[in-house]
C-alpha cells in the first residue's frame, strides 16, 4: 500500500485499464461558493492512493477533469452530492457515471442511522478510520504527511465497502432503486450550484 503525492494534475494514463475510481476531495468548507476546492484523491482499489494537490485559482488539472468525465470509468464516492457539486463549480466537469456509499448505505442500511464514511467502514470492514486531520489547512502550500495519509484512507476503502453494499442492495432487492439515486445524483449537484441546495424540488410546497 503506497500513498503518492501530486502537485497540480493526475500523471496523464494513470488509471488506463481501470473500470472504477474511488473519488473523495479536501476543501477549505463545507459552504459551495465560498470555500475553495483543494485536493481531490484518487484510487482503483488497489491499495495505491493518488493525492492531487490542485493549483488554485486556475485549476488547470486536464488529467484529473477528463478522468471525471469519462463515461466509461464509474467513480465511487461517499457523498457525492458535496464532492460532484465542487467539481462542477471549481473543475467545470459535471462527474459520470456514480455510485456513492453513503446513497447506497441509506438504502441498504435501514437499521441505522449511522452512515458517515467512518460507522460503515467500522462495520462492514472492521476498519477504524481516523478523521483526526479532517479539519486541517488543506489550502496550505504544503501537504504534511499527515494529511496525505488521511486523504488516501477515505479512498483506499471505498471499493470494498461498495462490493459490501452491494450484496445488501441485491439481497434487499433495492439495487434499482440505488442505480436510479446514483443516476440522478450528478443533476442533484448541479442543482445545488445553481443555487437550489436547500429547496426540496420534489415536495408540494
């Protein structure tokens, strides 16, 4: 297992042969428009974990973005809603196709309410995964170890969680239902870019 570091854009043909990604980001906030993007991270689950450091403002990242919009790589997240809804206001690329764990678990999951990255991965991989860098500068002009290593482990186990999720979405007969909420969830960012975050389109009032 190898953490590898880039400045600026993925090497060009990183992940050729690869069907799927596992996708998570760093960023300054948790506030769309006002807190910048700053590491995406990257892996095909193969235990090698790819943390890009994005050269702001610019974001001059042609790898990385024509990775995104491929339509034959799936890209794995765990709420993706945040991550695909940065990408398209940062990156200017609307990410496809998806799958998001925390999606998946919502639907699979029913005897829970606990379904951050961290409670499903303790379960479904007896894996403790520490968030203890969670709140860091991640707009520093140097990454520390530290938080290398803690932006590859939220992608480093996002292949199999999703392998595990997706037995429990089979056995519960709810895998159409996930592949429909995984469809729609790249509009349901660009939706909250464009300014409707916090309205419910779908109720009556």
């Amino acid at each position: 297992m190898a953490n590898h570091l880039h400045e600026g854009d993925l090497p060009e043909g990183l992940f050729a042969g690869a069907s799927s990604i596992a996708v998570d980001s760093e960023t300054m906030g948790l506030v769309l428009g006002r807190d910048p993007l700053c590491v995406v991270q990257v892996s095909a689950g193969d235990g090698e974990a790819h943390v890009v450091r994005l050269g702001r403002p610019a974001y001059d990242a042609p790898n990385l973005k024509r990775l995104l919009a491929d339509p034959k790589m799936l890209k794995i997240f765990h709420f993706g809603r945040f991550d695909i809804a940065m990408f398209l206001l940062h990156l200017k690329v609307l990410t496809g196709p998806v799958y998001c764990t925390k999606i998946a678990s919502k639907i699979a999951r029913t005897y829970t309410d606990r379904h951050g990255l961290r409670d499903v991965v303790k379960e479904l991989l007896n894996i403790d995964l520490s968030k203890a860098q969670q709140s860091s500068d991640w707009g520093a002009a140097v990454l520390t170890a530290d938080q290398v290593s803690y932006a590859a482990s939220d992608v480093l186990s996002l292949h199999a969680v999703k392998a595990r999720l997706d037995e429990m979405l089979e056995r519960e007969g709810r895998m159409g239902l996930a592949k429909a909420c995984f469809d729609f969830l790249p509009h349901r960012a660009a939706l909250d870019v464009a300014g409707w975050a916090d309205l419910d389109i779908f109720a009556h009032s």
